[in-house]
C-alpha cells in the first residue's frame, strides 16, 4: 500500500505554505568520534538522493533549509542539494541537533512570510514529536499513528497550511503525508 505522491502533491499545492519535516539518512552506528560526528552511509547517501529527487518530482523544492548541525543532517542535506540546485536558501542550526522539538517550532516562528515551502532535517525523536504537535486534531489517524512509532531514515512528514509559518501553533497544520524513501521508488 504505496502512497499516491501525485495526490500529496495536488494537496499540496493547494496550500500557501508547505513545511517538509525530515529526519536525516541513515547514519553510522555509534563509534569513538561521538554522536554529533556520526557520517551517513553508503545507504544514506542513496536515500538522500531518492527522496530529494521524489520531492523535486512532487514540485515541493523548498525555498529555505533550516537543517541540524550534525554531520549526518549536513551529509544528508549536501546529497539532496546536488538534485535541488542552488534554489534552497540554507542554515545550519546547532539548535536542531539539541535543541528538542522546541527548535523545529523557533524556525517556524523566524520563518519570513514569503516563504512557501520551508525544508527541517532533523534528528529522532524531536522531529516526530514536533510533528505530532504539529498536526491538526482532523489529521488522517493512519498517518498519525506512523508518527508515533518514529520517523524512519531519511522519512519527511509534509504539511500544508495557508497561515504563514510564523503563525503556525500546536495542532494548526494539515498532516498531508508520511513518506518513506520507498514511497519515492
């Protein structure tokens, strides 16, 4: 049972604002050189790529990249960047690594108005938990239920709204999808 990406996209275009909610690739296991250095793997490097493609596809480029400091994320975001271009305006948050899901929901808040699609790699379990805040009491409960079991590798949780994001509160947003680097394939 895929998700149709064509409908996520429809839906998503119906909306001024679109966040994208992603946890980073697949990552080394722990070793020597500390969480905060841990590297994707060969793995990550081909999600990062399939999503990245899957999301152009979908037309959901994003205009600002708000990602974690950590090695892993920037790894991740660097992969996804050689299929964005040069489109994406990008910061690099120490926040996003320990900041907790507090941080996805200050880079909401500093987002400027004009920006339509805003693009957050993240760590587990904030960038799940912040989406679980984020999503609206009406969301699909299939969708939310994924949420609660944790974002898997390289995962992006899309939602809509048309409140600019620094309006955005707990519960304000449409939970549009839950995609896997699978949906992509």
């Amino acid at each position: 049972m895929g998700v149709n990406l064509s409908k996520v996209e429809k839906k998503a275009k119906n909306y001024s604002h679109v966040l994208l909610v992603m946890r980073h690739a697949k990552a080394e296991p722990f070793n020597d050189k500390g969480d905060h250095d841990r590297e994707i793997t060969d793995k990550g490097e081909k999600q990062a790529k399939i999503v990245a493609k899957g999301l152009v596809g979908m037309k959901l480029l994003p205009d600002r990249v708000a990602c974690s400091g950590a090695v892993r994320a920037r790894q991740t975001l660097e992969r996804m960047l050689k299929v964005f271009g040069d489109h994406p305006k990008v910061e690099y948050r120490q926040a996003l690594y320990d900041g907790g899901m507090q941080a996805v929901f200050d880079e909401l808040a500093n987002a400027k108005d004009k920006t339509r699609v805003l693009m957050v790699p993240g760590h587990e379990p904030p960038v799940s938990v912040s989406c679980q805040w984020l999503a609206s009491s009406d969301s699909d409960m299939v969708k939310l239920d994924l949420l609660n079991l944790g974002m898997s590798t390289a995962s992006v949780v899309v939602f809509g709204s048309d409140q600019p994001f620094s309006r955005w509160q707990v519960h304000d947003a449409e939970l549009l999808a839950v995609l896997s680097p699978k949906d992509f394939d």
